[in-house]
C-alpha cells in the first residue's frame, strides 16, 4: 500500500529512468515531492490582447482567423505567423524556429495563448512559450496559477507538475509540526492546506497565507534548534580544563600593542575558558581590526594547556596567509603550527595527518579539507573558523565532532548591526572589537564622475610607477544589458590604454586554484593592476596595494564598498578609494558622499540598514551560510524576530516537554542531532 514515504517511482508516469533524473533534484519519495516547492508561478487568468502586458507571462484564449505563414529570416531564424482574433482585437501569435507548427493550425481553431504581448505596426503580437487547443463546448483543465519549479535535464514542467498533483493526495500524512495554539495564536493555515496551494494555489491570497505559514514555521524551527543546541553546548561541562590562562607571556613578544578592543575581546575569551562551560563565541570586526590576533590568542592558550587547535579559512590562499600570520606570532613559544590544503601531494598529505593524529601539531590551519573523514586530531580543544559567511552550520559541526566539545570561536568579517549580529547568530555569545590597531592609516576616499575616469586612470599609473599595486572593481563580469561596466572589457581597455602595466583580471566564473594562481601573482607584484568583481571584498592582504577603484560605485551597497576599500591600506603606505559614478546627484550621490566621510563599519552597515532595508543589505553572502527552503533572511526578518520571541517564549516555558508539542520536538532534535 502506498504512502508519503513510497518511492515516487510509485507514481504513474515515473519510471525508473525518470526517477533517476528526478533524484538529482532531491526528489526520490512521495514525501519529497510533497515538499519540493516551485520557485515562482504563472497568472493564467484569462486576458484580452490588450489587457497583456510586454514584461509578463499571460493567457490568452482566442481563435484562428486565416492561414498561418513561415518565413526565414536572417540565418537559421524562421518565424511563424497565425492570425487570431480574441473576441475585441486582432493580432498575430508568434513563434519561433519551429517552422513545422504552420500545419497544426487551421482557420476557426480555438486556442489558448501563453506568452507575452508587444504591439507591432499597430497588431498585436503574442509572443507564445506554449499553446494549447482548446476543444469546443469543452472547459480547459488549466490552474489560473500555474506552479514554475526548478527543473533538471530530462525533466519537463509538465512532469513535475503531473507528479505533485498525484502526490497531492497524501499530503493528509504529513505530520502536522505546529500545535494548535500556535496555528491560532497567529492565524496560520494547517500544514495540509499549506502544501497543496502552495503548489496549485486557488487564489493569490491562498498562495500568500501558505507561503506565510510555510515561512513561520521554517524560522521557528530554526529559532528553536539553535536555541535548543545553544542550551546544550552551555549546559555541557567543559571536558578540557584550562590551568594556564596567563598571556603575559605571547603579547610580551609582539611587534606591537594589542588595541583596547582586542584585550576586551580575549578578556571575554578567557572568562569563557575559565567557566564551567564550553565557549561557543562570535568575534565581529571592522576592516583591519585585528580578529586574527584575538584568534592566534585563543590557539596559544590551548596548545599551552595540552590541547590542539584548528583554523579553517574560506580559500586556501587565506588558509596560508593566516598559517603564515601564526607561525609568525607561535613559532617563539615552541607552538608547532601545519597547514592541510587541497593542493597538497598524498605524500606531504599523509605526513600532515600521521603528525597531526600524534600530537605532533598543536596548532592545524586548513580550508574544508580539515573537515575531511581521515583528519584525526589526538586532542582537539580549540575550533576557530574564519566564518566569512562561507561555511555551512555542518561543516561547523563536522570540525566540532572532531573533538570532545572543543571551545569553538566564529570570526566574521562583515561588520553587522549587533541587533541583526544577534537574530543571525542567535546560537553564539557575540563579542566586538570595536577599535582599530594603531598607526593605521584612513584610506583616502573620493568620489567622482565618470568624465574624471582618464585623470583616474593616469593617477592610477602613476602609483605602480611607486612600485604600488591597483584594484579596480566592475558591477559584471562581461558585456551586459545594464551598460554597466565589465571586468573582460575594462581589462582590454587598461591593457590598452597602459600597456607598460601588468593588467590581470579575476572574477567568481574562474576555478578556485586560477582564483589563487592569480592572487600569488598579485601579491607578488607579478601582476600589477587587478580588474575583479566583488570576489576580493574579502581576502588576503596585499601590503602593496594602494589604489582601489570602483566602477559603477552606486551599484554597491555601502557595507560592501567599505569592505572593498578595506584591501587597500593594510600597511604604513598612504592609500586612495575611488568610487566613479555616473549619478551627480541625488539618494545614490548622498550614500556615496556619507561613505566619503565615514570610516566606521558599524555605523556604515547601520546606514546601509536604513537606506536599503534588510532584504537588499543582507545580501547572499551574508546569511547565505544558512540554508532554507522557503524562508528568506532578505525578505523575511520580521518574521524572524517574531519566531524568534516564540522560541524564546517556548524554551523558557518547556512547552516542548507537552504532548502538543511532540512532532516539532522530534523534528528540531533530528535537526540537530544531539
């Protein structure tokens, strides 16, 4: 007998060849299709020609009123024209390359139309994706709102869409997750209901009321897993006991002073190191604050009470700027500190690890290859990951369970109001460095118009002439419809214009090792002027670069241009920000005049808030390391915060504990595996 849990092979139509493709999309049972949510839909109602608009799907019923005609145009383009008439305006439907359509239409022929409207020459044209014959005295079987799911090689819309509608009937299996005092308390559809309109709506406001239920309930399950997992990382008693927490000895031989928010920092950290518990810590800095000193602080006072330590960075070529940066600070205090990175050979690989699994390395910096099962550490104490919003909260986990509960610090390299910092990682205690090290120089920083771009550009020459290196930032990758500029041509461009520079460009298209090739290469002067997209927002430090110049400046966000003008001035050389921009004046002119004058990424990523609101400030990359199937941190935070106070409200009252409550404990604990 059939049920939510049965292969969709079970459904008629599905073979085990369509099953195969379909498994690509995640979708192998029953229950799978149930929940695998279309990503957009269709407006069928029926519409007039002139009722239709050029930028939006519409149906439109009418009939064939003469004979159709095909033509060659151009090369390899033929167009299909039949004449129609929709009751009140004549027109043509058009389609194109499919010259063989001329005979399946015929004069008096009833059809439905779906595709967009233009008025050419003074005729309507309807531009078709689709048609469909419509039988006489026969009603069309067709959703007013039509589901768009993601699709995968093989598979059609239509077989998609077949398959839920017969999966549809076991949606009454599905667990109900929410009690229902909460489904009342904020007027919420049942789960049932949620999930057949959520694939074939009756209405927009039926769509709207299952996607707001759906949402609800995806952020109150994740305000409850990190709060019930916050409760148990607090409420396990620490297993590594920390006897030395004396640091005199590692800042006595720094080249320099730690700042005032870098000792208030590690002061928190050793109060987390002293307590009963385990730390579970998030460290946010502005640009250049110095949140590897505070991580280098934490390693050296693991590794001196017996305990090993790992870092895992985002790129490899970060993995070896930080393992350069530790080896520099620990190396004075006997504190072995290896590097695992994917480039390595089997040989330098497996010595890594047999010294690693020894205890010969206290202290192991990698990327996602430390995560690896064959990475085995004799007595992990101290997880650092240099966050960047790139690490899925599992790949967090993989690195915890490689320990018994290891302390475990977050770096995070975006400034981020403290109040969203704590809906955002409302699993970890938040620390601040809040000052930057002294004699750090203030990036000089400009804005201009784009008729300023040559006397840029010759000042530009002018600082690698120093022996100085240049970014020079562009909104895309290559020519697009925006008329914005593009990394490919401006390169052309400055290879052009300055062929005495050494011009490279970088951007998020290329492999990661080209990605690296081509940094080494930067930084050491190889390559002299730099044409990227945002992909060196964040990075390594290149004591060199002097110059960063944006493009097309009012397309960024002001958190992201102060993170770009964060790569230049990370050394004693006097450094220059320059953002052209097209727009004189006005709202775009304002933000970038504010940036202008404001150093602080705090109060830069505040006004950003404000001006562009949550949805466009935290951006992909920011909560992007947070994986939702229908909620959205960009679109969704009011919600977010009421889930939030919920969960609260639930784990203070051990409501978890009641009958009522049973499905969604089970589903939060099976989350988050404890």
């Amino acid at each position: 007998m059939l049920d939510i849990s049965s292969g969709v092979s079970s459904i008629k139509g599905i073979g085990p060849a369509k099953s195969k493709l379909l498994s690509k999309l995640g979708i192998n049972t029953i229950k799978d299709a149930l929940l695998y949510f279309p990503r957009d839909y269709q407006d069928l109602s029926p519409l007039t020609f002139r009722q239709g608009r050029e930028d939006q799907i519409g149906a439109f019923p009418c009939i064939v009123t003469g004979t159709p005609v095909s033509k060659k145009y151009k090369r390899s383009l033929y167009i299909t024209k039949v004449p129609v008439f929709d009751g009140q305006n004549k027109g043509y439907a058009i389609f194109f390359n499919q010259p063989y359509l001329q005979k399946s239409f015929y004069p008096r022929q009833r059809l439905l139309l779906i595709g967009k409207v233009k008025k050419a020459f003074g005729n309507f044209e309807i531009l078709c994706s689709e048609w469909i014959k419509l039988e006489k005295n026969k009603a069309i079987e067709l959703e007013s709102i039509r589901p768009i799911y993601s699709l995968t090689k093989g598979v059609s819309q239509n077989l998609i869409r077949n398959m839920v509608k017969s999966a549809i009937e076991f949606a009454s299996e599905l667990n109900e997750t929410l009690p229902n005092s909460i489904l009342k308390r904020y007027n919420l559809l049942p789960l049932e209901e949620s999930i057949k309109n959520i694939h074939f709506p009756k209405s927009f406001e039926m769509l709207e009321k299952a996607r707001q239920r759906l949402i609800f309930e995806e952020l109150l399950i994740f305000q409850l897993s990190t709060g019930v997992f916050r409760s148990f990382i607090r409420g396990q008693t620490r297993k590594n006991v920390y006897r030395i927490l004396d640091l005199k000895p590692f800042i006595s031989k720094l080249p320099f002073v730690p700042t005032s928010g870098q000792v208030n920092v590690i002061k928190d950290i050793i109060k987390d190191l002293n307590s009963e518990y385990i730390m579970n810590r998030l460290v946010q800095g502005d640009v250049g604050s110095g949140k590897t000193l505070v991580a280098c602080a934490a390693l050296y006072l693991a590794a001196k009470n017996g305990f090993q330590g790992v870092m895992m960075a985002p790129t490899e070529i970060l993995a070896e700027q930080h393992h350069r940066t530790l080896q520099q600070f620990l190396d004075a205090h006997d504190i072995n500190v290896g590097i695992l990175k994917g480039g390595m050979s089997k040989k330098e690989r497996d010595a890594c690890l047999t010294r690693l699994k020894k205890g010969d390395i206290d202290v192991l910096v990698g990327t996602h290859a430390v995560i690896q099962e064959d990475v085995e550490f004799k007595r992990l104490g101290m997880v650092i990951t240099d966050e960047q919003h790139r690490f899925g909260v599992k790949q967090r986990e993989n690195l915890v369970k490689k320990g018994q509960y290891p302390d475990v610090l977050v770096m995070s390299a975006t400034p981020i109001p403290r109040t969203v910092a704590m809906v955002l990682y409302s699993d970890l205690d938040l620390s601040i460095i809040d000052t930057l090290p002294a004699g750090r120089q203030k990036v000089e920083t400009y804005v201009v118009q784009d008729h300023m771009r040559k006397r840029v550009y010759d000042f530009m020459a002018s600082e690698v002439k120093k022996g100085h290196l240049a970014y020079v930032v562009c909104p895309a990758v290559e020519e697009n419809e925006l008329d914005v500029v593009n990394v490919e041509e401006h390169r052309e461009y400055l290879q052009k214009e300055y062929p005495f520079l050494k011009v490279e460009m970088l951007h998020g298209r290329m492999k990661q090792d080209e990605k690296d090739m081509i940094l080494k290469k930067f930084l050491s002067k190889e390559i002299q002027v730099l044409v990227a997209t945002t992909v060196v927002e964040v990075g390594v430090d290149v004591p060199y670069a002097t110059l960063m110049i944006v493009e097309n400046a009012e397309r960024f966000g002001l958190a992201q241009l102060h993170q770009l003008r964060g790569r230049v001035g990370r050394s004693s050389l006097k450094s220059f920000c320059i953002l052209i921009s097209g727009f004189a004046q006005g709202n775009a002119r304002e933000r970038l005049n504010f940036l202008m004058n404001c150093h602080d990424g705090f109060e830069i990523s505040q006004k950003d808030l404000e001006l562009r609101g949550p949805g466009e400030f935290l951006g992909e990359k920011q909560h992007g390391f947070i994986e939702f199937k229908y909620a959205s941190f960009t679109k969704d935070l009011e919600t977010l915060k009421i889930t939030q106070q919920l969960a609260q409200e639930i784990l203070e009252n051990e409501y978890l504990s009641l009958a009522e409550y049973k499905n969604l404990k089970d589903l939060i604990y099976s989350k988050i595996n404890i």
